[in-house]
C-alpha cells in the first residue's frame, strides 16, 4: 500500500513538472502587450533605438540617469527579443557605441523572465501612481532608473526617482519594487 501512494506522489511530481515547463513554453510563445503605454513616435526614444526596434519584437532599455545633469551621458543595458531569441547590449551613449553583450542564455531568460513576472509591460510610471509619501521631498538631485519599453508600434517609458530611498521612507508601493528587482537581476547578470 505505501508503494502504491510513494508511485502516487512520483507521478504527481512527475505531472506538476511536466506541467510547469509545457506551460512556461506556452506562456513564452504568447505576445507580450503593452499596458499604459503610447503609439511609437521615434522622436521621443534615443536614435540607437530605432534600428534595434526594427529588427526586433520587443526592446527594452535600462539605465541610471542623475536628475540634476541635462548634459550626463547614460550607459544602457538593452534586451531585445525576436521569436524566442534574446540578446542584450551596453549602449554608451558619450561614445555613441552599442556593443552585444555575451550573457548566457539562462541570465538572458532570467532577465526576461523578470521583466515579465515584475509586469513592466503592463505597471504605470510613479507619476501615473497615487500612494501619500509624506517625506517625498527630502532628497533633491538624486537618481532615475528610467525604463523604455518597445514593441511594434507602441511605446512606454517607465521612470522612478531614486526607489530604494523612496521604498525604505514609503514603503508600500508595489511598482516601486518591481522596479528595483528588475535592476536587481539586471545588475546580477552583468556582474556574474
């Protein structure tokens, strides 16, 4: 009889993986839309951008702007996407260079993977989100992690003002987290 429920349980197990990579597999065949998003006007997006959104399904860049600095130049970390096929680039934009970057195909699926979970294409920008913060201006001249997000033909940009600080001061807002995992991961595969 226990052999019997042991043969049970292994089956089940069996089952649930089976299971989560047939329905992972599905889940990444299906087209990603964008939520609170816009139509593509090629004048709002940086020009190294548009030859990647050309070629691609999905183009997503990240980077690490100061407030304060009209004249900074940012370095990007770019992911495209294109079928099932990710790749990822440095931009820097003082040069004007976009390099691929080699990552492995897991750092780039987990990448993706988190953008996804951390719903990038559907969350709205801090503006577009009411929570009370009464400290929200204590710091000045900070940083932004600012997000763009292209598909064909439509467009989202994704900006938040230092989010560590403000989620430590104000805790409680559900996009400002996924915002800094999404760093997060992006920070770890690049320095793995």
């Amino acid at each position: 009889m226990n052999v019997f429920i042991l043969r049970i349980s292994n089956v089940k197990i069996l089952l649930y993986i089976l299971l989560l990579f047939f329905s992972r597999s599905i889940i990444a065949q299906e087209p990603v839309l964008i939520k609170n998003g816009e139509r593509f006007v090629p004048e709002l997006v940086e020009r190294f951008l548009h030859s990647l959104n050309n070629q691609n399904e999905y183009v997503i860049s990240f980077r690490v702007k100061f407030t304060d600095r009209t004249d900074e130049k940012s370095d990007y970390f770019v992911l495209t996407r294109k079928g099932m096929k990710l790749s990822a680039y440095n931009y820097e934009e003082r040069a004007q260079k976009l390099d691929s970057l080699k990552l492995s195909d897991e750092s780039l699926q987990l990448v993706w993977d988190t953008f996804i979970h951390n719903d990038l294409y559907s969350m709205k920008n801090e503006t577009d989100v009411s929570v009370f913060c009464s400290g929200k201006y204590r710091i000045y001249n900070s940083i932004t992690y600012e997000f763009v997000l292209l598909t064909k033909g439509e467009m989202k940009k994704l900006s938040y003002y230092d989010p560590e600080y403000y989620d430590n001061l104000c805790y409680g807002m559900a996009e400002r987290q996924k915002i800094i995992n999404s760093v997060a991961v992006i920070t770890h595969v690049l320095t793995q």
